[in-house]
C-alpha cells in the first residue's frame, strides 16, 4: 500500500533530504537532561524554518494532516470539554480553502467531527479506523470494508471502517471496564467506536496502577485487542494492521496522490499514534512530519511547534503564503 517515491531525484528532494533527517545526527535517545533547545536543534521549529520548508515545497501540491486533541485544542481535565477555539477553526478553514486537509483524530468520528465543525475538510476518527470522505480510495472502492452512506447533511459519503466486525466485542468491552473502574474517582471510559480510551487525568496518583491492572487484565479476556498509552490515557485497540499511517496513505489515495509525485505530505500531531504518520511520511521521502511538544522526547518527526497556539500560527502563515501566490 506505501507510496513511491519518485525514482528521479529533483532539487526538492535534495533540499527536502536534508531537512527531513537533519535530526538523525546524533539520533540518540532524548534523556531527562537533554534541553528542550538540544532537542530542537534536531527538531527544529517550524515557525523559524518556514521559509526554508516552502522553498523546498515548490512546484509541490501540499497536502495537510492534522490530530485533534493536543494539536488543534489545548489538552484539558474533561475529554469532553476538548473545544477547539473560533481562532482555530477559522485557521483550519482558512488552510482547508488551499490545501487538501483531513482531520485524523483518536476520537470518534462524530465527536471531531462535532468539535471542529468544519465541512471543507475530510474526518478520520478512531485512529484512522473510521474514515468518512465524498469518493473514497479508487484502490479500495470494492473493499469489503467500504460502504457508500448518507451523512447528516444528506450529502453521499464514503465510509472506510476496516474494524467493522469488532463493534459488537468493543462494546462488551466497555460494559466490563465501565463497572470496573466505577468505584474509582476520576476515571472515564470513552467510547470511540472502533476503539476505546481509558482516561486517568482526574484520577489520584495513588488509584493509576489499579487503571493500568483493570485495563489489563480485562484486555486479555480478549486476545483480538491491544492497549497503547497516550496523554493520561490507555487506548484499547483492535489487531489490525490499520493505523494513523495506514489511514494518511488511504486518504492521499483518496485525495488522488497515489500515482502522483508532485504531493507534499504535512501531518502535525502530539500523540503517540501521530508516530504511526510521522513513519510513513519517512518512508515516502516526502513531506513534513511535525510534532507538538513542548517538552524533548524520542519522535520520528523531523519538526516541530510548541503548542496549539503554534499550530494556528503556522497553519495561518501556510495560508498566508498560498494566499499571496494567487
């Protein structure tokens, strides 16, 4: 399923070459004592190497990537308060007016959906295993897992779900936890359909191991799941080779990338998961893997912006950029 990469070499990729692996001088792994400026000098910001990243994106269709929780709106107490600000959903509907753009989020496609409120751009909720766009993959368009549906506003959507045949096992899973962790404050099982997210930022620090144990041993009555750990939270997944990279190729397939060499791939992200996207962008040779970190820590991102206020200010220099070029 990967994309090729261009088999001719083009000054982009020479100029792209070295940005996107300046970071593996000295790749070793971030420790407690590395500063956050020795960490940026191998993941530079990219707010200061803006101008560098688009001399290198010339003659290149930018295609944008962004996660939700962390990246477009500040992480918070209450998973459900997770509201993105006006600022930010006019910045994203600014940089969806030139650019490709998918929101690739763990939550439920209905929640991001419901949070950025935004209809000039394509959703992925679930960890990329539920994905909503108006053609769909043409390499995909027979898959057993594509079903051609009606969205809210009645417009004729393609549905991506390749952990379909789990729903029903992911909802006695989160009957089980819910009883589980009831009797411990703080605690929150979140449905997100195609997975679940065990949230543990309320909860004392004494009352986390017991999380951690319930989650576990409640998992493996169910050998078909795995867990993963984001930001104060354990996410119960099914075992399918499907992820946010999975997820980033399909929707270029869907954006019509896939025999293409002139795309540039941007995906922003905080989390964990983001990994799974930053790898696949690697592996293309092409694109900008960024992380949203204000702290050092082992990523395979060559960039990165502090916070969510960073993104908006890059994604509205994105836009700003393009703007001036019409």
């Amino acid at each position: 399923m990967g994309i090729q990469s261009p088999k001719q070499p083009s000054s982009y990729d020479s100029i792209s070459k070295e940005m996107l692996h300046d970071h593996q001088k000295g790749e070793a792994a971030v420790t407690v004592s590395d500063s956050y400026s020795e960490w940026q000098a191998k993941h530079p910001s990219a707010l200061e190497v803006f101008e560098r990243m688009i001399a290198a994106a010339k003659g290149k269709k930018i295609v944008m990537f962004l996660d939700y929780d962390g990246t477009l709106s500040p992480i918070v107490e209450d998973p459900n308060k997770a509201v993105m600000s006006d600022a930010m959903r006019s910045a994203v509907q600014e940089v969806a007016r030139y650019f490709p753009t998918a929101i690739v989020s763990g939550r439920c496609i209905d929640k991001v959906n419901g949070f950025v409120q935004l209809k000039n751009v394509v959703y992925a909720g679930s960890h990329g295993m539920d994905i909503s766009t108006p053609y769909g993959s043409l390499k995909h368009q027979n898959h057993r897992h594509a079903t051609r549906a009606v969205d809210e506003q009645g417009n004729e959507v393609v549905l991506f779900q390749p952990a379909a045949e789990f729903l029903p096992t992911i909802q006695e899973i989160i009957q089980v936890l819910e009883e589980k962790v009831k009797n411990i404050k703080g605690a929150m099982v979140e449905d997100n359909k195609f997975c679940i997210s065990v949230h543990f930022r309320r909860v004392k620090e004494e009352d986390v191991n017991s999380i951690e144990e319930i989650v576990n041993s409640t998992v493996k009555a169910f050998p078909e799941f795995r867990i993963s750990e984001g930001k104060k939270v354990f996410e119960v997944k099914p075992r399918i080779n499907w992820d946010k990279g999975r997820a980033l190729e399909y929707l270029l397939e869907t954006f019509g990338f896939n025999n293409s060499n002139d795309f540039l791939p941007m995906y922003i992200g905080d989390d964990n998961t983001d990994e799974d996207a930053f790898n696949v962008i690697q592996r293309i040779g092409r694109g900008y893997p960024i992380i949203v970190s204000a702290l050092p820590r082992e990523t395979k991102a060559s960039f990165s912006l502090r916070d969510p206020d960073e993104v908006m200010s890059f994604l509205l220099r994105l836009a700003k950029w393009k703007k001036m070029l019409h």
